[in-house]
C-alpha cells in the first residue's frame, strides 16, 4: 500500500467520521458550532488512527517484500563447530 493511499484512506475515516460525530450531535440536540466542533474533534482522532494502524501495517507488508527477515550470515560457522 503507497503512502498516497494510505493518506486518502485516513482523510476518507475522518470524513466519514465527522459526518457521522456532526449529525449524530445535531439530531441529538447539540448546537451547530458545538456539533461542528465534536465532529472535527472526530476527524482528528479517527483519521490519525486510521493513519498510524495503516502506515504501520504498510511498512510491515513493506519489510515482508524486502525480505528483510532473512539472515543473509545464517550458517556460515556451521563448519566449525564439528
């Protein structure tokens, strides 16, 4: 997963968390700004979750395609120890 998707992703979270944080409040009786405000309080928090659990995945999958797991000196004193 490339950085840009992953930056579309968490502005899409946050979108869509603002919009339901937003109307939630409003339908619930909450003033506009106040509303404004919970659901930006919203985008904040979601989209910078998505954000971390999602870069911190790709750069996972990332390392994985690099095969950086492997050790390139495993078993070169093998011959040694007998």
């Amino acid at each position: 997963m490339s950085r840009w998707a992953v930056k579309k992703f968490a502005v899409t979270a946050g979108l869509i968390s603002f919009t339901l944080v937003f109307f939630g409040s409003w339908y619930y009786g909450a003033r506009v700004w106040s509303s404004f405000f919970r659901g930006l309080g919203g985008f904040v928090v979601f989209g910078s979750l998505a954000w971390l659990v999602l870069s911190g995945w790709a750069a996972l999958k990332a390392k994985e395609r690099q095969g950086a797991g492997d050790d390139s000196d495993k078993g070169v004193n093998l011959d040694r120890t007998a």
